[in-house]
C-alpha cells in the first residue's frame, strides 16, 4: 500500500494540545507565519525556544503568558489599528461647559497663573475647591464663573 498513512493502533484517548510545539506549530498557534513568530523571538516579545535533544520546541504556556503581556493594541477586523481614544478636552471656551471642574492647572493656565495661586486662594478661601477621590483637587466651573462675575474686585484687578 503505497502513498497510504499508517494509523497508529493506540489512539490518545486525551484531548489535550501539545505542550511543546516546533517553529510552524508554535507560529500557527498564536496565529502568525512562522517569519513573523522568528522575529518577534529576535527581538525578545517572545520566548525563546527550548533545547530538546536536537530539535527547537516552544513552550505553550510560556506563549501563552507572552501573548498575554503583549501591548494589546487593538486592531479592527480589516486589520488596520484601531483608532486611539481621545481624552476629552479641558474647559475651554471652544468647549463650553463640557467638564464641570476645573483642576488648579487647567484653571491657572485660563487665568495665566500657577496651579500654587489656585491652591493658596482655595487655602484662604477665596475660592472654593473640594477633593476629588480623597486627593485630586477640582474647582466647580459654577464657582469659577461666580468668582470672575463677582463684584469683590479681586477677578477686576488684574
């Protein structure tokens, strides 16, 4: 019978993958071809292989906890990056009301000073100011605007 496979007479009666797997094995098993599963291994994002005998065997859970750490950027289904979320614009006057808080930052770069000013007139309470989360500290923009349209002079002198 020539050109026919030999069926071993034990079957495995284990459904279990293979802990160790030859280059193709290893690249198919992460989805890559075996070119881009190579160089990944050059230039360290993934394992290197183990000396068993003569033959170069990559350990499945050693992948497994590679792929894991990976970056995980995601990708569409076209495959092409997905796009970044952006971080939603601080209060501006191009964005009117869109956040409700200003940070002692963002509101000393609207009235042109340091975040240290800002801290200080919370500290002497000339402006009001909470704690955000137990530490992060936010001015209410309802405050800020009742602070600039006050008649106390102090939004007027500079």
């Amino acid at each position: 019978m020539t050109g026919t496979r030999q069926v071993p007479d034990i079957i495995d009666p284990y459904a279990y993958p293979p802990r160790g797997l030859d280059l193709a094995a290893a690249a198919r098993y992460l989805g890559l071809t075996p070119t881009a599963f190579s160089a990944l291994v050059r230039v360290g994002q993934l394992p290197s292989a183990r000396q068993l005998g003569v033959t170069a065997v990559w350990d499945r859970m050693a992948l497994d906890t590679a792929f894991e750490a990976a970056s995980g950027d995601e990708v569409q289904p076209n495959g092409k990056p997905a796009q970044k979320r952006r971080a939603p614009p601080m209060m501006s006057k191009e964005w009117p009301g869109y956040h409700n808080v200003y940070t002692p930052e963002t509101l000393a770069d609207r009235w042109q000073c340091s975040g240290n000013h800002i801290r200080n007139m919370i500290k002497r309470g000339d402006l009001a100011g909470f704690q955000y989360g137990g530490k992060l500290l936010r001015i209410s923009a309802a405050v800020v605007a009742a602070y600039e349209n006050s008649d106390t002079g102090k939004a007027q002198d500079r």
